[in-house]
C-alpha cells in the first residue's frame, strides 16, 4: 500500500513544507534533498504525493522541473498558489548591521536582491531556504544570515532581523501535485486547467500550425514553454496549459487539431484551477 506521505523538495520549514501542510494537513511530510529524490519517492511508492513548484511570478519556470516532468510518468492532479514571503535571520543576538554574508536559495536571492544590494551583502547559494536557515543555526556565526521563510526562524532557533524583504509584494509561486495515477477533474465541475506536452518537427509554421486549433476554438492558452529533447536541435519539446477539460468540445476540437501537426501528445493533468488564478488574471 503506498505511503500517505507528501513528499517535497528541501528542508522543514522551507515554502514547498508551508504549502504542504496549509493544503494536506493530514499527510506526514516527506522532506528530500533533490527534485530528483521527489520524484523518485512518488515513483517508487515511498510516498503517494509529491509538492513540487512550477514556476514563480518574478523567477519564472523553475527549470529543473521542466526537465524531470515530461519523463516522470506521473501526473499533475492539483495546483496551489503560495504567496511568498521571507525573513532575513541570523543566530540569536545579532544585529542587522554586523550581517556580511546572506545564505538561500538561488531563486529566493534572486527575488530579494534589492534588500540584498542595499545592505551591501555577499550571496552565498544553499540548496533551499530552509537549509540555509540551518546553516546559519550551526555556523553561529553573527555575520552570516539567511533569507528564509518565516516558519524556519521558529524551527531553528534564530532571531528574524527584517522582514517581508522580497523584492515584489506580488511574489507568488505556483506549485503542482503530482501523483502515480491520474486524477483527472470531472468535466464541467468548476475552471480546470489541462497541462500537456507536445513535440514538433523543426519545419518552417510548425508551431502556428499546431497552435492554430486553440485559437479558432477560442481556447485560451496559459503557458507555453519550449526546450529541447535530448539535447538535440531538430527537434522541440513544448509543455502548454490551457483552460478548459478536454472533454469540452472547443478543447477537444483543438487538441485533434494539434494532433495533426505533432508528433507526440501527452496529457499530464487536468486539474481544478486554484481560485487564485481568477484574483491573478
């Protein structure tokens, strides 16, 4: 029987652990060093539900999934939106104006480097956030911080010395759930989201061909991200999300549609939109 563990990328404390237990409160978290690891924990049974972030709304795609996704052979069943916020902490007693050094993530000092550039301080790149809050708790060094999520000050024992320091108050990142079996959301139940994958030949119009389908059924297209396969130029990968279920006569309409122009179509989810999206739009 496979475990009722949620698995995610990082150390307790970091967003990816907030968000899992905001939204599965009553799952036992499984925290793993790798987005490698995260999948392989759902792939092998270890854990029925992996909580992995898609893309962020200063950052953009996180690259890394992008690369395991299409490969994976698990499925999207839900999306979740995180407001983002961080903390700068450092052990107890410092003060902001001894910190030489700051500690995170490469997408968390990308999305706070205006605090990070007035305060004059030396990025160092951690595997996560809340990682690097641990870091900070065992170095116990006054001159070292990290830029964490406010939840690991808590964990780990350190003083939070500024607050809310992201560069952009519309900080928000996107995270998927992705199980072994597909959970496809009923037609007609409220907005959905179907994610996909599709690969074109290198030929002058391929893609406005494989395109065209969404827009004369007047489906509208929310991503559309292109990277390469197996390193090879000839040909092109892309992973799309639309509105709509598939079972809806526009969509349907459209995908067989893509079919005619592609050389691979695969649905990887179709899932309930997260109420966020219509605040966001």
């Amino acid at each position: 029987m496979t475990s009722r563990r949620i698995a995610y990328q990082g150390e307790p404390g970091a967003n990816s652990d907030m968000v899992c237990k905001r939204h599965y409160p009553d799952r036992e978290t499984l925290p793993c060093a790798s987005f490698e690891d995260v999948f392989a924990a759902v792939s092998s049974g270890e854990a029925e539900l992996a909580m992995i972030p898609i893309d962020n709304s200063i950052a953009g795609r996180v690259a890394d999934i992008h690369h395991f996704l299409p490969t994976s052979g698990l499925h999207i069943i839900a999306e979740h939106f995180l407001r983002i916020q961080f903390s700068l902490m450092g052990v107890r007693g410092a003060t902001i104006d001894q910190v030489k050094t700051v500690h995170s993530h490469v997408h968390a000092l990308g999305q706070c480097r205006k605090f990070i550039k007035q305060h004059g301080l030396t990025t160092v790149i951690s595997g996560d956030t809340a990682g690097a809050a641990r870091e900070i708790a065992d170095a116990g060094d006054p001159t070292q911080a990290s830029i964490s999520p406010p939840l690991a000050a808590e964990i780990y024992g350190l003083d939070v010395l500024a607050t809310d320091i992201e560069d952009e108050e519309h900080n928000t990142t996107r995270f998927v759930v992705l199980s072994r079996e597909p959970q496809r959301a009923d037609a007609g139940s409220g907005p959905v989201v179907t994610s996909f994958i599709f690969n074109v030949r290198n030929l002058p119009a391929a893609l406005y061909k494989a395109l065209g389908g969404f827009a004369t059924n007047g489906v509208n297209m929310t991503k559309l991200e292109s990277y390469m396969v197996g390193g090879q130029f000839a040909a092109t990968q892309f992973l799309a999300e639309v509105d709509g279920h598939p079972d809806d006569l526009p969509l349907s309409r459209a995908l067989e549609e893509l079919a005619f122009f592609t050389t691979d179509v695969r649905i990887l989810g179709v899932y309930p939109a997260d109420a966020s999206r219509s605040s966001r739009s």
